[in-house]
C-alpha cells in the first residue's frame, strides 16, 4: 500500500520535474532580453564598485551541485558514459513519513535514445524491488515514467528531456523517496 505522504509527493515531484523541463523553445519570443540586450542596458550594468556587481558571486549559504553519486543507492547508477551534473539524498521531512523516508535525486546528461535509458532504469529498478506506476507520460519536451516499491513506500520518477544547448542529448532525471 503506498502512504498518503507517497501520493502526496509523486505530482509535487512530475510537476518540479516537467517545470524544469519545459518553457518556451524560443525564450527571447516571449520578451526576455538577449544577452546583448542585458550588455548594453544601463540596468544590467550596475556601476563598478557597487554591491550588485557582487550578486555575480554565489550567496554564501549556496552549496554547489554535488555530482557525487556514493550517496545514493546501489540501484541508481548513472546511465552508462553519461555526465552526472548532481546528485543528492536527504532525509525526507514530511508529516508523517517524516524519518521514514529519503529524497534521492540523481541528473545526467546521456546521450542515447529514451528508450534506452528507460530500459537501462527499468531493469535496474526491477531488480531493486520497483515495479511501473501508471503509464508513461510524454509532453512535447519531456518523458516521465513512474516506479514504486512492491513492499514499501518507495517511489522513484525517471524523465527524460531533450538537452537544450545539445540536441544529441538527453537530460536525464532520476528522484523521489526511498525507503532507507
């Protein structure tokens, strides 16, 4: 039986997911300056020496994307000659489930066809005790295939994008909660 906290989760999850995944293909269609725009305005350019120009710098409380993937579990390997671009596994911190579960997340950028990475995922899911949820879901820029646990609250979403700055590419997503 998967927990009311699992079910809550799994839209919260597709739907971070797709949000970083779709958005306009042309994106300076849509208003948003070019770079050469951001160069040339006066409001882009804060004057030197002042404390904008140190927005440039990451805030002090920002970690850098951890692209080691020893944390995660044996399970959720990068896809083969793929570049992992973050990783990460915390403790889930939500109402009930609160210590009973972890958040994993796993991204790369693989170049090989979805239904070769699902495939890849799909039996290495299997082997861990997941099995398919629903049925695979395709938009325009991504596809999403679900898995959940046989005997526990597990639920893991893969999606895959097309890369927008390599076409060859694929963006690959694996996360959501485990069962420590």
């Amino acid at each position: 039986m998967v927990s009311r906290a699992t079910v809550m989760t799994l839209p919260i999850v597709a739907a971070l997911v797709l949000a970083g995944c779709s958005g306009p293909a042309n994106e300076a269609a849509e208003g948003s300056p070019t770079a050469e725009e951001t160069q040339s305005s006066p409001v882009a350019s804060p004057p030197e020496g002042s404390e904008a120009a140190s927005s440039e710098q990451p805030s002090k409380n920002s970690e850098p994307a951890s692209t080691d993937v020893e944390d995660l579990p044996g399970y959720l390997k990068p896809y083969p000659d793929s570049t992992v671009l973050s990783s990460a596994r915390a403790k889930a911190e939500t109402g009930a489930d609160s210590g009973k579960l972890e958040q994993v997340s796993l991204v790369m950028s693989a170049k090989a066809k979805p239904k070769d990475i699902f495939a890849f995922y799909s039996k290495a899911l299997k082997k861990a005790g997941f099995e398919s949820y629903g049925e695979e879901i395709k938009t325009k820029s991504a596809q999403v295939v679900n898995f959940r646990h046989k005997d526990n609250d597990g639920l893991l979403v893969v999606t895959i994008a097309q890369d927008p700055s390599e076409k060859a590419n694929s963006i690959v997503t694996v996360g959501g909660n485990i069962v420590p």
